[in-house]
C-alpha cells in the first residue's frame, strides 16, 4: 500500500467501510466535470446564435437563456468546490454542506431546464459547412 494514504484511510480500508470524505469528493469532483463539459456545450451555443446575428428568429431569447444558463453553472460550479474542500467527517461541517449540496442540486436542475428551452429554440451552428449555390 502507498505510504501517502493517511493511518485513518488504511484503517477503514481494512474495516471494509468506505471513506466518506473520499467519496464526497470524487462526486463533487465528477459533477464539477460534468458541469464543465455543460459550460463548453452552451458557449458553443452561444457562439452559433452570434454567429447567425440579430436576424434569428429567437436571438435575444436564446441569447438571455444561454447567458442564464452560463451564470447558473458558474455558481453550481463554485459551490462544488467549496464542498470538494470540506471535511464531511467533520461533524460541524454537515449542516452547511448539506445546505450547499442542496443549493447545487436545485441550481443544476435550473440549469438542465433552460438547456432544455435553449435545445427547443433550436440553435443551429452557423458556417460550418457552405451553403451549396
């Protein structure tokens, strides 16, 4: 075994448990990822709808939609963080990471509903491929 891993992980290793404060921060860590591949999907977005300018159809819509989208994720993206950078062991630490778990959550299903606004506007990528003549 790596001579890194701390006495208290080696003893819940051996006592069949699982660490929680590992846990906790692989999943905060994989949402993080999520929310980051979320983030590129919608500047992409962003980009089409500015390449296609004021003539489309839903440009202000979508563009405040993006924008919303954008912000939400930030914020869920920070507070991801500071639960990554908490000791969950750490009694006093439960109530204001459940609280902060639970503002991520609700901004993360925010977020998932604007997409779905974003996706039934239909942005369309512009330039990508010539328009034949």
């Amino acid at each position: 075994m790596p001579s890194t891993r701390g006495r208290a992980d080696l003893q819940t290793e051996r006592a069949g448990l699982i660490n929680l404060n590992q846990y906790t921060t692989k999943k905060s860590l994989s949402e993080s990822m999520l929310d980051v591949a979320l983030l590129l999907a919608n500047v992409a977005q962003l980009k089409a709808v500015l390449e296609q300018g004021p003539d489309f159809k839903y440009y202000i819509t979508v563009v405040v939609l993006i924008t919303i989208s954008l912000l939400l994720q930030v914020i869920a993206g920070a507070l991801f963080a500071v639960m990554a950078r908490k000791d969950i062991n750490d009694v006093a630490n439960h109530r204001k990471l459940d609280i902060i778990n639970n503002v991520a959550t609700g901004l993360v299903l925010i977020t998932v509903v604007v997409n779905v606004f974003i996706t039934a506007f239909g942005v369309q990528k512009t330039g990508l491929y010539p328009k034949p003549n």
